[in-house]
C-alpha cells in the first residue's frame, strides 16, 4: 500500500478527502479530468472497487460527474462547494471549541481576537488556488497511463 493512505480512515475515505484537498488547493480545477478508478488502483496498489467507492462518494456529493465512455471529471461550482462546506465546519469544529475554552479559561475574546490578527500579520499572504500546481492525483494525460 502507498504511504499517502496510512491513515485510520479506510482508504475510499483517503482518496475521496486526497481529491477533495486538491480540488480546494487548486490542484484539480473545474472540468479537470481524474484518474480512472483502474488508473488509480494500479498507481496506488489498490483494489479498483476502493477507488470506485470513493468517486461515488464524490459523484453523490456532486463534486465529480462521470461522461460516458471519457472518464471521471471535476464538477463545475465544485471549489466553491467545498470551500463552503469547508467553512462550516471550521466554525463547528475547530472555532466554536475555541471560543469556549477561551470563556472557560477566563480568557477575553478581545485577547484572543488580537492574538489571531497577530498572527495573521505575521504570514505571508496564502497564494490564489490557481497559482497551486498540479498534483499527483491530476491525470494530465487525458486518461492515459
């Protein structure tokens, strides 16, 4: 098995959040070709109904669409959607958790607030999606192995 799908999540799991990521990063764009499920099975060593799965999934959250007898491709609105969901679930799972801890800490939110811009000051601004370059799950041989 190749080292990218290591984690606890079973692997259509991986390789569906693998294209969702490159999707939001830029990497794959709207209308952008995937790999097809056997060209994903043979570069990864898995079974070709694991990576079926995991483009179903997709196909049924309307992030990728099949063209008959072409191959697998990237939906149009399919960053936005995923920036969205993505945003949702930031505010959910990683910025309402803070805020409370911080009340239960004592901490003021005006302190937190500062911190944050801080922060912010000090990185570099993130680059646009479409300056990212391709990624390994981009199939930029038109389904060509």
């Amino acid at each position: 098995m190749n080292a990218i799908f290591d984690g606890r999540d079973p692997i259509y799991l991986q390789i569906a959040d693998q294209i969702r990521d490159d999707i939001l990063d830029g990497a794959l764009k709207e209308e952008d070709q995937v790999m097809s499920t056997t060209q994903y099975a043979t570069t990864y060593r898995i079974n070709p109904a694991t990576a079926a799965k995991a483009f179903s999934e997709l196909v049924d959250e309307g992030v990728l669409y099949k063209r008959r007898g072409v191959g697998m491709f990237v939906a149009t609105g399919a960053r936005a959607a995923l920036a969205a969901r993505g945003r949702e679930r930031f505010f959910a799972d990683v910025l309402d958790p803070a805020v409370n801890e911080a009340r239960r800490l004592g901490i003021d939110l005006e302190d937190v607030i500062a911190r944050i811009r801080l922060d912010a000051a000090a990185q570099p601004p993130a680059a646009a999606p479409d300056a990212a370059t391709h990624h390994s799950t981009h199939d930029s041989t038109g389904g060509q192995p």
